[in-house]
C-alpha cells in the first residue's frame, strides 16, 4: 500500500505560491499568544531548527516555540512556511480581511436578532476526522445553522426541508451579492474566464459554533458533489473563542523527494481512501492505491491552516477537504454560501418553472 505524506502550512491567498516569508532575529511582527487570538507586538529572539520562532511579546513574556500560523508581520502579512507547492495550483485561498470589519460590526447585532438555528440531519462518519477533534455521527440533530436559501433542485440536500429565513436574508442582501463578486473573481482566475456560466447561491446560511457536542465543529467533510465551490466569511463574535479557525487539505501531485532537509516540514502519515460523508450526506467512493505504484508516485496532502478573523474569507473549490475547527470556549460565527456556476440544463428549468407556478397557485387561494 502506497502511504502519503502530510504537510502543515499556512497559505494566505491564491497567490500563495510566493517565495515564503522567513523572519530573522532582531526583526519585529505580531504574534499570538498560547491560546488566545489576540495579536501582541513581538521580537524575534532565535529561529528554530523546526521552522518555529523564541519571541520576546511586548510585556516582557517569551514564548519559545512559536509557530508560523500564528505570527504576522507589521504589516498583518501572514506567514508561511517553506513547502514546495510553486507547481501547484490550489483549489483554495484565504482572503485577509475581504470584507471591510467596520460593516461586519455594525450588520451583526442585527444578525443576532434574527438568528434562529434549525435542525437538519446530519451525518458525518469520515475515518480520516482526527481523534482529538472528535466526531459527529449518523443523522444527528445538526441545530448551528440558519438558512437564508436552500436551492430545491440540488439532489441530496439534507436542508431541503427547511423554512428559510426571508428576513435574515433580506437583511443579509447586501453582503451576499458582495460575496458573489469575491467568488467569482476568484473562481475565474482559478477556472478561466467565463467558466461561470450561471451564477447560483444553492445555499447560504449563519453558522454559530458553541462549545457543546455537536455545536463545536464541523469536522472534515466536503460540500457535496454538485457544490462547485463555497465561500466561509469570519463574522464578529459577542464572545471570543478558543480554537476554531478553518482547516483545509489538499493533495499535492509532486514527486517525493527523499531529501532529509524536508522532514522539519514534512511528517510521514498513513492516509486511509475509505468512503466518507460529506456535509449534504453524500459519499466519496472508495480509492484504491496500487502497491506496485513506484515511490516517487506518491502523493502528499498538504495542510492549511487559517485563523479566520473578522472579515477573513476562506474560498474553497469542489470536492475540497476542509473543516471548522473545534472551540473550546466562546462563540464563532460565520457567513457560509455554497454556489453552482453552471448552465442549468432543461430538467432544471422545467423544475424551476414548474416550483414557481406552484407557488403562484398557492398564492392565488
């Protein structure tokens, strides 16, 4: 059996195959501390034979094993370490404040007036989840969402059966057609131009996370088969949290090379191909390695990890592994919009058209 190799990195932008950023003693950035997320002044002490950094923070405390993903520089440049991904093209990106704070603070106590989680069943098995971030389960009752749309047409949408919230969307207007532009931007500079040929939200919703089981996280899992690619934007919190952040994974198609120098970054993992859930409850099939396969064939998976402050927006492209990490304490939300660019086919249309003339009948009783 072929095994894989994993990466842990902080990447910042779809532009993240810049050389990296590396700090030097004497240099000055901001850091968190332990774990808090609260960006201190600091100043670089020693770099680490590991890639971490011993900082002095402004009020004299030192931390000694700093690693990158939480340090930026003045300039609140993240980060990263060096990883050879210049031949890849990644199917995410993280967005620094995408969105402007100052907006996000004013709209959100008018979001937490209208928010109403429902409930939606849920399932979530994937063996891949890692044991100390725990686990969901079979048809849980998933209460952490209030959904603005749920597109009816999409086969296997566990919201389908929801009542959307008319007044939470119409407040949230706004904000989604500017998420509609930083999609389909990005889209675009990774697809091609004019590979969205009809732009669709299929859903959008207001995700709280709590530190309660099932309220924590959303583990590892994908947006489905027939979501082309979804956007997760940080919103403000009332109550700031511990943990929590945006984990993404993607395989990475370069040769192995066995050089020593890469294992300070570079740890050896056993990855198992099974069938898994993905949040709509749909599966991914079975993947099946060939043990004759020659070692320089084998594949990575690359890890990225993102803070995800106020207005921070993570872009994800179909069929991308990635997760909301636990919170241990406080309160985490977001904006979530899954979309479609696609051409709606005939059956579709028929069906759209068809929902609305029902919808008119009803109303005409």
């Amino acid at each position: 059996r072929t095994t894989s190799k994993t990466m842990t990195t902080l990447v910042t932008t779809h532009q993240s195959t810049a050389s990296p950023i590396q700090l030097k003693v004497g240099d000055e950035a901001k850091a968190m501390w332990k774990c808090g997320r609260k960006w201190y002044r600091v100043v670089v002490d020693q770099v680490n034979n590991d890639g971490s950094y011993a900082l002095t923070y402004e009020d004299g405390d030192k931390w000694e094993t700093v690693t990158p993903d939480r340090i930026r520089l003045m300039d609140e440049t993240p980060l990263s370490l060096d990883v050879p991904l210049e031949k890849e093209k990644l199917k995410h990106s993280c967005i620094l404040k995408a969105v402007d704070v100052d907006y996000l603070n004013e709209l959100f106590p008018k979001i937490v007036d209208i928010f109403q989680p429902q409930i939606v069943k849920y399932s979530n098995t994937n063996p891949d989840i890692l044991q100390k971030d725990g686990s969901h389960g079979e048809k849980i009752d998933w209460k952490v969402s209030s959904y603005m749309e749920v597109d009816q047409i999409t086969p296997g949408a566990a919201q389908r059966n929801v009542v959307c919230d008319l007044n939470l969307k119409a407040l949230m207007m706004p904000l989604l057609e500017q998420c509609n532009a930083l999609f389909s931007s990005w889209y675009e500079k990774l697809h091609g131009a004019g590979s969205i040929k009809n732009l669709i939200r299929l859903q959008s919703f207001i995700t709280r996370y709590r530190p309660f089981p099932n309220e924590n996280a959303l583990l590892r899992h994908i947006d489905g088969v027939h979501v082309d690619g979804s956007i997760i934007l940080a919103l403000p919190t009332p109550t700031p949290f511990v943990g929590g952040g945006v984990t993404v994974w993607e395989s990475i198609n370069e040769k192995i090379k066995p050089n020593p120098s890469n294992q300070q970054e570079v740890s050896l993992s056993s990855s198992s191909n099974s069938s898994s859930s993905s949040s709509d409850g749909s599966s991914d099939g079975p993947t099946t390695s060939n043990q004759n396969q020659p070692p320089q064939a084998e594949k990575k998976e690359a890890t990225f990890h993102y803070p995800m402050d106020c207005g921070d927006m993570c872009l994800v492209d179909n069929a991308v592994w990635h997760q909301g990490n636990p919170i241990t304490e406080g309160e985490r939300w977001s904006l979530v919009i899954f979309y479609g660019v696609k051409q709606p086919n005939q059956s579709r249309l028929i069906s759209i058209v068809k929902k609305a003339a029902d919808e008119k009948m009803k109303g005409s009783h």
